[in-house]
C-alpha cells in the first residue's frame, strides 16, 4: 500500500488526498451524517498547510541571515548569522516535500525576507545592500539541496545583483 509512504515522503499531497477521499465519502447518502466530514476534511488539509507555513519560516530566517550577512559582512553578528542558516537549512531541507514546492509563495517569501532583513539592519545602522533581484535568485531544489551553503549563497547573490551599466 502506497499511502503510509505517500505520509511519510509528501505530507501535503497526502493530507490533501486524504481529505478529497473524506470529501467523497460526504457525498454518499448511505453513510452516516454523525460526522461532521466538512470540518474532518478541513482538518486533515490543515496538517499539510501547517507543514508549508513551517518549511515557509524556516526558509524565510535562512534567507534573512544570508542577506544580512551580504549586506553587512562586518557586523559582529556574522557567526551567528552563519550558524543559524545551517540549523535552518537543516530543518527546512528535512522537513521539505516535492508537494510543497507549488504551495509556497516563494515571490513572498523572497519579498519577506528583504524587508525583515532590512528592518533588523537598520536598527544597528547598516542598510541592505543594493541592487538585490526582485526575484528570488534561488530555485526551491536550490534552497532545500544537501550542497547549499552560506558560502554559494553569497556567491549566487553577488552575482545576481542589479549593477548600474559601466559607462566608461
């Protein structure tokens, strides 16, 4: 039977295919309306979207620390900083399922990450670089990938950088 490893490799198709058989299951008239099979189902969806918004915010502190590292490679923060994508990419990447790769937001994510990292440099009075993409520089396999390193990531970002033309 393929479900128990379905729940075990893509919680969130699993959880959505879960709900779609409760949902089925609503509609037959010779069952029992004891159960509420709306709010069941709802439930069941619930752990897969649970799953994402907690892949999403490991994400999202992974790519604050990257940026603000980038953007003040100075500040005494940097250990940690460095330290912390490690445990953050950690746990997204074991927590991670191919189902949740066209469930993420990942231009929000992107946008989120700017900002916060934005606001958390200022308040020590250094400012995000400049020129950062609008879009995220990363594929999802990218950021969830056993080789992705605090090192590639700044790589991929310096080269990704909007620089105004040479005008000689």
């Amino acid at each position: 039977m393929d479900q128990p490893s379905l729940y075990d490799d893509d919680i969130v198709t699993w959880a959505e295919q879960q709900a779609a058989a409760v949902r089925a299951l609503a509609s037959r008239p010779d069952l029992s309306n004891a159960l509420d099979w709306e709010n069941v189902a709802d439930e069941i969806e619930s752990v897969g979207r649970s799953q994402i918004s907690a892949v999403e915010q490991k994400l999202l502190q992974m790519l604050i620390h990257v940026l603000k590292y980038m953007s003040a490679p100075s500040a005494q923060s940097t250990r940690s900083w460095r330290s912390e994508v490690i445990a953050f990419h950690a746990a997204a990447r074991r927590a991670y399922s191919p189902g949740m790769r066209q469930r993420i937001d990942w231009s929000w994510l992107w946008k989120t990450a700017r900002l916060q990292a934005d606001v958390s440099l200022r308040m020590f009075d250094d400012r995000l670089v400049v020129g950062l993409p609008d879009a995220i520089p990363f594929t999802p396999e990218e950021l969830v990938s056993e080789t992705f390193t605090m090192d590639w990531a700044l790589e991929r970002l310096a080269s990704a950088l909007n620089r105004p033309a040479d005008h000689h």
